[in-house]
C-alpha cells in the first residue's frame, strides 16, 4: 500500500485522497489504516469505496467492521448497496450478503430487482429456504411478480432445496415462462427422482409452444441417466431429432452416455456410430466407459485402439474407463500398463479416481497385499474410496488383517458410512469371528451409525417407479409377487438351483436363511416386472447396493426361463442376463 498523504486536518477528504488512492487497499489491515486516517484528518467515511470494503471484509472473515463502515456512511444510494450485495454473494461468505441486506432495510434504504437478485443468488449459494422465501415475499410486495428472471430464480431456489410443492404452486401462478422456467422445473423434479412428473412436463412445455432448447435436451437426458430414465430419455432423444439436434455433438454425447448407464448399450452404439466424422474425445470416452461398466472389456480395448488411429488423444476420463474395464474383467498386466501409459505417453498426471481403479483392480484379483502397498506409495493422499476398494478386495479374498487396517483409516475419512462396518462385519461372520461381529455391531451403535436399507426399483412404461426393500409385504401386488417368486423357484430347482444360505450370516434356523434370501429386493422386483411387462421385454433394475452371489445366480437362471434380459445397475456395475449368463462372466 503506498504511503497515505499528510494529515491537513480537513473535515472532508484531503485533496490529496484521489480515487485511485482510496481504492489502493487489499486487506482488512490495510483498509483499517486507511480508515484511521481518515478519522484522524476529521474526513468522511463516505469518500471510501464501499463495494470494495465490502469485499476485502468478507474475504478476510471480518464482516462486521464492514458493517460498522456502512452504518456510518451517509451514502444510502441504492445502487451502492447493490454493488457491496453483489460483491459478497458472488464471493467466498455469501452469508454475509444476507446479512448486509438486513442491514439495508434497516437503513431505510429501499431494494429494487437488482437487489433482490443479489440476495437470490446468496440463498442458492447457501440453499437458505428460510430467508429465500422472505425474499419471496419481499419481491411480490415490491411488485416484482412479474419479473420472469426473479421468478425463475426463485423457482430454482426452492427446486435446490427440496420444496418441490412450493416450486409448482409458484410455476402454476405463473403468468409467463420461458424456457429457462421449465428447463428449472424439469430438471429439479428429475432430481427428486420423480420420472412420471417430468415427463408430463415436457410434453406440456411442447404442448404450450415452447421449444426445448439444447440446454433443456442436455439436463434432462443427464438426468434420465442418472435415474435409469430409459424411456423418457428415449422421448427425449426422438424429439431432438425431430428439432434438428440430431448432428448436435453435445447432444449426441449426452445420449451415449445416458443410454449407456440406462443399460441399453445397443442404442449407445448406435448413436455412436451415427456421429462418425463428429466424434470427441468425450464421445469416444463415454462410449469406452459404457462398455467397461457392462463388463465388456476387450470391446472397450479395442475400442480404445480404434479412438488412437482416429487421432483422437485420450483424456483422463479414457483411462479411468480403460482402468474400469480392466478391473470388471481382472485384467492386471493389462491395467498396469494403461496406468503407466497414462503419463509416459500423454502427459496426464493420474487422478484419485485412476488411483482407485488400479487398487481396485489388483484388489479384485487378489493381489491385496500388492494394493495395499500401492496405496502406501501414492503420491496423494487415498481418501475413503481407495481405502474402500481395498476392504471390498479383503472380503472377496477374506484378508482379515489388511480388513483391519483399511477400516482404522475409514473410521476416520468417512465414519459415517455403514457399508464399511457391514462388509468387515460379514468378513468377521465369515470367519466364525463372532465377539468380533458383536464388537463391530456396537462400535456403529455408539457411533450412530445406521445401516443402510437395500433397495431396488423398476420403471414401468407408464413412468411410475416401484421400489422394493428386502422381504417387502407393502406393495399392492405383494400377493401375486410371491406367487410368481415360488413359481420361479420351483423351475429354477429342476434347473439346480439351491439358496445358498451361508450368505445369511445371522445365527437363526436354516428354514429362515432360505426365506430371508427368497425375500431380497432384486428377486421381488423380478418378480413384479415378469407380472407387469410384455413377454420379451427386457426388464431393468436399479439397485443400491452390491448384488449378492444367490441373486446373480437366480438372476441367470430367470432369464433363461422366461426368455428376456434382465438388466441390473448394482452400486458398481451393469449385470445383463441372458440365456442363463451374465456379461460380467461371474468377476464382479
């Protein structure tokens, strides 16, 4: 900071304090000298700039000096206020923004549009419903009901934080919308996992004479994605042809990537090879991570060989496919030499996420005590997934003491998650280790940990979404599903088939192991799609957590006896059965 100018006792500012001077402060310190001097001259606080004050505060955590400054400034311009608003909720404390607008009204000075966006903006950085409905409430006695950015704003805010019903009440209120209206509505209702909600709404937006936009195609197929939205992704998808977003890259992109995590890899392909001459590196990774999560490895390798003699150059995302596909399939050497390739041949520096697949992938294989060492090495930090990958190759291979250890170091990064202490628990049980299994019980007891529901849900073509939980009696049709269940057990025993119980690792009768893994949620939704689908559909499922060995085993065997594929998304991959196999080859 240059040296501030002599003292000339003026009541106002000396005329030596130019604007260039009074903006030459970058820290609280500074500012503070400079606000010395200026009680010191007998100067106005009003001369100093108070959206940078403003700013300088927040960033240095001491908002309450800033405010101090405000209080005795007798500049109460409104657009002045908008400038010091906007400065703290576009910086790191948007908190501070909320706080300064109360001051505001205190000050008598009167918010316009301008204002009220600001504060918008600092509730959805915070997903602060309660000051964001009093913002509400100040905008309609503003007049600004009318002001479709505020509104769609708002209709954004209460999308974020879950109040889905307050959103529609004001979107039906609504006296115009535009795109950006529905894309929000949409795209927020999708989040919330209602499918059926969406799809109404984007046949109404077409109905209203609204086109979607890319914007709007893009969000609401990478939603569908996420939610295994596989027909409404396909409405989707034939509309953006139908509005010249065929060739649109983006787009295109988008589709591969949500028909692949829908499990329809088929119709990923498809568009894939209809963007020849277009492609990216992001459309030749997502179709290389689409393979690898269905377990088809050497498709995804050799697909890769085909991305090089294009002359696309990998990016990070191909390598943790490639990394994926290798681990799915347990390929080491494989793997290994990808990881090394990475950076000797591209210049990517390997992220967490590909230090996580190698651990996975030498977990799997068994080579534990080779991943821990991996692990011991890295040159960042492992977070709970790495440590995660190596427990779960501990429990496949029953390595008790490198289990020990992962979990000391998941007790600490992610305490709260319950999938840990179940998996070193059954590791325990496993191991007829059954004070451990108590003492493993207790410990997520006193430390509040909840263990996690296994659920699995399916989506007719009418867009609902039935969900099933373990041994679950409440649904409509739970009669005529246990029917069709021990029917399918029945044909599945001429076939060999026999429960295995040891994976009911609960000291009970051998009758109630057998009922208890009849009853698991993927075998009920099964059940339900084989009663509620055309023959010869494919049914799909989404699911969780891990499937268990009898449900993979029952699973091949349903679909060979009623014909269709069955496809399954577990917590960590596709499973597609068909004609009594699974195309993870039984390595998962």
């Amino acid at each position: 900071m240059p040296p501030l100018p002599p003292d000339t006792n003026s009541p106002a500012a000396p005329k030596s304090y130019t604007p260039h001077l009074l903006h030459k402060f970058d820290s609280p310190a500074e500012l503070k000298q400079l606000h010395a001097h200026l009680v010191k001259t007998n100067a106005s606080i009003s001369v100093l700039p108070l959206p940078k004050v403003a700013s300088v505060c927040s960033r240095g955590r001491c908002f309450p000096y800033a405010q101090h400054i405000f209080a005795r400034s007798d500049n109460h311009d409104t657009s002045v206020w908008n400038s010091c608003l906007r400065a703290l909720a576009e910086g790191d404390h948007p908190i501070d923004a909320v706080s300064l607008f109360y001051q505001m009204r205190t000050s008598g000075v009167l918010p316009d549009a301008f204002t009220c966006s600001f504060l918008l903006k600092a509730c959805v950085s915070l997903l602060d419903i309660a000051n964001g409905k009093i913002l509400h409430g100040v905008v309609e006695k503003l007049g600004f009901g009318s002001n479709l950015f505020l509104q769609n704003m708002i209709l954004n805010l209460y999308g974020l934080c879950g109040e889905m019903a307050d959103a529609m009440l004001l979107f039906d209120k609504m006296p115009q919308r535009d795109v950006v209206t529905w894309n929000t509505v949409i795209t927020q209702m999708l989040k919330r996992g209602d499918i059926e909600g969406a799809s109404r709404l984007f046949s109404r937006m077409q109905e209203s004479g609204l086109r979607p936009n890319q914007v709007t195609v893009v969000s609401v197929l990478a939603a569908c994605a996420d939610l295994c939205a596989l027909d409404l992704g396909k409405r989707v998808h034939e509309y953006s042809n139908r509005s010249g977003f065929k060739n649109n890259v983006l787009v295109c992109n988008t589709l591969i990537d949500m028909y692949a995590k829908c499990g329809s890899l088929e119709e990923a392909s498809r568009v894939f090879d209809e963007m020849e001459g277009k492609r990216t590196v992001f459309s030749w990774s997502a179709m290389i991570v689409g393979l690898a999560a269905h377990g088809r490895a050497q498709e995804a390798l050799s697909l890769f060989s085909s991305m090089l003699q294009d002359g696309t150059e990998p990016n990070g995302v191909t390598f943790v496919g490639l990394l994926h596909a290798c681990a799915h399939m347990g390929l080491v050497d494989e793997g290994r030499a990808f990881f090394t390739s990475m950076t000797r041949d591209y210049g990517i520096t390997p992220g967490i996420e590909h230090y996580g697949c190698m651990v996975d992938l030498l977990s799997r294989a068994g080579l534990v005590k080779e991943a821990y060492e991996f692990i011991m090495e890295m040159p960042i930090k492992p977070n709970g997934i790495i440590w995660g990958a190596l427990l779960g190759g501990c429990r496949l291979h029953k390595d008790i003491k490198l289990a020990e250890q992962a979990i000391q170091h998941l007790s600490v990064l992610d305490p709260l998650n319950d999938g840990y202490y179940i998996v070193l628990s059954n590791i325990y049980a496993e191991a007829g280790r059954w004070e451990d299994v108590t003492r493993v019980r207790k410990l997520m007891k006193a430390r509040g940990v909840k263990k996690t529901s296994g659920w699995s849900k399916i989506t007719l073509d009418d867009g609902i979404v039935h969900e099933f939980v373990a041994g679950d009696e409440s649904h409509p049709q739970a009669e005529g599903i246990f029917r069709k269940w021990d029917e399918l057990v029945v044909e599945m025993m001429l076939r060999g088939y026999v429960a295995n119980t040891s994976l009911v690792l609960l000291d009970i009768e051998e009758e109630q192991k057998v009922k208890f893994i009849y009853r698991h949620s993927e075998k009920l939704a099964v059940s339900f799609g084989l009663l509620n689908t055309p023959a010869g559909t494919t049914i799909r499922i989404i699911k969780n957590l891990r499937v268990c060995e009898d449900c993979h085993s029952a699973l091949k065997l349903i679909a060979a006896i009623s014909g269709r594929e069955i496809v399954v998304r577990d917590r960590n991959r596709f499973h597609c059965f068909k004609d009594g196999c699974c195309s993870c080859g039984d390595y998962w």
